[in-house]
C-alpha cells in the first residue's frame, strides 16, 4: 500500500489534486475559527479576554508535537523500509514543526504574564517544549550537514527517533511533576473540562491548523521532488 | 530473517531502551524536576531554612490580609498550611480558593516568599456558566473535583 505513493509521479499527479483542497479548507476552518475564538467566544470567568490566546496557542502546541511524531514515524520508515518519499516528508515537516513550536512558546509567554506573573519558568512543561524546539533545530542541522544528502538524511533520522523519547515527556509533563503548567483540559479521562462554547472554536483553529500542516508539507514535497529532478537533469547535461 | 526485519526489530530494540534509559533519569531526578513542593511534601522533606524553595497549593479561604504592598496568607494543601508573607505586586489570578505558588525561604517557621505566581487550573468556563453553577449549588461539587485533581499537587495523591 505505501509502495504505491513510492512512484514520484503518481505522488505529483495525486497531490496536484489535494493541494488546492487543504488549501482552501485552512482558509475557511481557520476564518471560521478565528471569527468564532476571536469575538463570538465568551470570555473566561477568571482570565477575561486573555483566553483568547487559547485559540492559536494550544492547537500550535498540538501540531508541534504532531508534527515531531510524524517526521519520526517517517524517518522510521525511511531507515526500515527506504521508502524514497519518507525522507523527503520528515526534511520537509521539521521547518513546519519548528514553527508551531515557536508559536506555542512564545504565545505561552505572551499569557503567562498576566495570568501566571511571569514570563517564563524552568517547569517540566516549558523547559521540554523548549527541548522539542532545540531537536528541531538540531535535526535541520544536521540533515543539511553532510555534502552527499543520504548520509544526511540517515543521521538526522536517527536524531528524529532518539529525540522522540521527549514527545511521551512533554504530553505527561504535567501529569507526572508538580509544574506551573495546568493539566489538560481537551484530551483527558473524564472528558474535557472546556465549555462547548470555547471548546468549538478550539476543534475548529485545531482542524486548520492540521490541514495547513498537510498544505504547506505537499507544496514542500512537491518543490523537494521538482528539484530532484533539476538536479538529475543538469548532471545527465554535464556529464553527457 | 530479511534485511529490513533485521533494521525494524534493531530500531524497535533501540526505542525500547531508549525509553526505558529515560525513565529510569527521570525518576532518578525527580526532585529536581517538580517545579514546587506542597505543604505535606515540605513538612515530609524537612526543608530547612538553608535552601531556597518553592511551595504551591491553594490559597486558604478567609487567610489573606492586605496592608498596602505587604501581604500575608495561607498557602494549603487541605492537609497542611503554611503560612507565607510576600512583599510586591500579586498577579491577576491570585484570589482565595485558587492555586498558588510562592519562591523564597523559611524564616522562623513563616515562608518568605520573594516571588509570587498564580496557577490555573483546567478549567475553562463563561462567567454566565460560573455564576450558574455557584447558584445551582453545583459549583463545591466542581471545586472539589478539581481540587482532588489538576488543581491540587502530585504530591496528594502519593
């Protein structure tokens, strides 16, 4: 079944076809979801408007550590299976990933201030997101390390799966330590403990978030694929 | 066994030990990792006046006294109370009944906090359906709820 997507042009003709729809499903989930978090959504009963941060912050976090799952996930598949298009997926989500990441943290800074007191604290939470930041960071350079791209792409994927360890960490983080950070408030035993009338602009800037993911990582598949075959080219031409 | 069963049940292999090498650092440096320790936790520890420490739990109900900057309350785990005295501006969600955590160090049995956070909890609601809920009745049974959960610290349910 993966073997079928290892043909690089059926991969361009199939995501020719998906690209325009996750672009214009994160177009209109996340107009619908800003809309809705941003004036149809009550204020918290203790945080006031500032829970609007909510609304770009959590989902961020959600797709960081989705994002890291999936490069590892494909870079498993890379060093098992060699599947070719595997290692292009995970180079090309670890610039995504890193984003979502930096968003997260810097609108949980910008919400700890007033509601916390603080900027920052070394929490379990706050310093393993950060953790997460730096494999991102890490895991680009070293992929773009080498002179001949597979050995690259080998070692960065061996970094993506050690570094995986930290995913379990940050989602439990706050479960196992006492830290700064709340619990969670969507994915819980229980049930979540978020109003329906916040919780759906929520699922909604979540879902945009996530098809944006698949918009921007199709486009960067699609360009890493197109220069592959530049290249190819312009070696056939030197070497005759 | 084929080539590419041999590199799955290395990495498999690999990621079980990995995990477990995690595991075992963590626990290992779990006191360096809680970020404070509740009142039960504090008086378990013995943490003397030497050290700077963090403690957090709730602000007890009735216990916090204003005279101009200088403030004094409680800080409960519903077990134990310590009383805390801090000097400086409290933010936004410090309030009776909510989280807290306060640094600083113990000075004749009373904790001197230098620094003050407030914590939140889970919990996110309209003030329309808060007001309810504290009319309907509903409202101790939610707090109680929460304060045997995320709101209360690890250190309870041990």
């Amino acid at each position: 079944m993966i073997q079928r997507f290892a043909n690089p042009n059926r991969f361009m003709r199939l995501s020719a076809a998906v690209v325009p729809w996750m672009a214009g499903a994160t177009m209109i989930l996340g107009a619908a979801g800003l809309y809705l978090g941003l004036f149809q959504a009550p204020a918290d009963y203790q945080q006031g408007e500032s829970v609007r941060i909510m609304y770009v912050h959590v989902p961020a976090a959600w797709m960081a550590l989705f994002c890291y799952t999936s490069m590892a996930a494909a870079s498993a598949t890379a060093l098992i299976w060699k599947h070719p298009l595997a290692d292009l997926a995970a180079r090309s989500t670890a610039p995504i990933g890193i984003c979502f990441t930096f968003l997260a943290l810097i609108t949980g800074s910008l919400w700890g201030k007033p509601m916390w007191g603080t900027w920052w604290v070394w929490d379990a939470r706050l310093t393993s997101v950060l953790v997460l930041f730096f494999l991102y960071l890490g895991y680009m350079a070293l992929v773009n390390a080498f002179d001949d791209p597979a050995r690259g792409a080998k070692a960065a994927a061996v970094l993506a799966l050690v570094g995986f360890v930290n995913v379990p960490i940050i989602k439990f983080s706050v479960d196992w330590w006492n830290s700064l950070h709340q619990p969670a408030s969507v994915l819980k035993l229980g049930g979540p403990s978020i109003h329906p009338s916040m919780l759906a602009p929520l699922l909604l800037m979540a879902l945009a978030f996530t098809t944006y993911y698949f918009w921007v990582l199709l486009v960067r598949l699609r360009a890493e694929i197109i220069s592959g075959k530049i290249r190819a080219i312009r070696l056939r031409q030197v070497h005759g | 066994m084929k080539r590419k069963h041999k590199r799955l049940t290395f990495i498999v292999l690999g990621m079980g030990l990995l995990a477990a090498a995690a595991a075992l650092m963590l626990s290992a440096f779990e006191d360096n990792i809680v970020f404070f320790y509740s009142p039960t936790e504090v008086l378990d520890k013995k943490l003397g006046a030497d050290r700077r420490v963090r403690i957090g739990g709730l602000v007890e109900d009735g216990s916090v006294e204003k005279a101009g900057i200088e403030v004094k309350f409680r800080v409960t785990d519903l077990a134990n109370v310590i009383p805390v005295t801090y000097t400086g501006l409290l933010p936004d969600l410090f309030r009776e009944g909510q989280g807290v955590i306060a640094e600083g160090r113990f000075v004749d049995g009373v904790f001197r906090a230098d620094e003050v956070l407030a914590k939140h909890d889970e919990t996110y609601m309209p003030p329309e359906v808060a007001e309810a809920l504290k009319k309907s009745g509903r409202w101790q049974e939610m707090e109680k709820a929460l304060k045997r959960s995320g709101q209360m610290t690890k250190g309870e349910a041990r």
